[in-house]
C-alpha cells in the first residue's frame, strides 16, 4: 500500500498483537464484510506508515479504519456505528459487499 489514500474499499490498518484490532476484525466478519487489513506490525514501513496516517486521519493509534477513503476512526467508533445499527449501511456504502 504506497498511498494510504489511494484505498478504494475497507481498510483496517493494525496491528497482529492488538486486542481492539482483533475486535474490529470479529466485528466485520460477522458481517461478512469484505476488507483489506495492514499488518503494520508485519511491515518494515509499518512506522512510516503510521506516519503517514496520522497526517491522513489525526490517529496513530490502531486500528485505523477507513471505509471508501473516509475515516472512521478505531475500534470504538466502529462497534458505535453497530450500535446506532448503521454499520452495515455504511459498509454496504463503501463497497464491502461487491
């Protein structure tokens, strides 16, 4: 991924070890979410790349979540959006289910 903004769907930039990356990634399998993940954790230009997404998004943190170039933000916004039952509209919006 040479440009974050160049992400055309789901994406979930995390990493391996992290206990809200996890929850993220259970949470769109439930919903048979199609989705990309970033193993920062796995990548040599992780840093760099948490860099770059905090110039893009204001959010080093991971997960860092964005859907159709649009951030969402981590963990908790993801299951908010569940709760006020828009997720699935939103996913469906970005392209998660082509």
């Amino acid at each position: 991924m040479a440009n974050v903004k160049e992400v055309q769907r789901i994406i979930d930039n995390n990493n391996t070890w992290c206990p809200y990356c996890k929850a993220t990634k259970a949470k769109l399998n439930e919903l048979k979410a199609q989705y990309e993940v970033v193993e920062l954790d796995n990548r040599n230009d992780g840093d760099d790349l948490q860099d770059a997404l905090l110039e893009i998004s204001g959010q080093r943190s991971v997960p860092n979540i964005f859907f159709a170039q649009q951030h969402v933000g981590g963990n908790s916004d993801l299951q908010e959006l569940d709760k006020r039952g828009v997720l699935k509209s939103r996913l469906e919006e970005a392209g998660a289910y082509a």
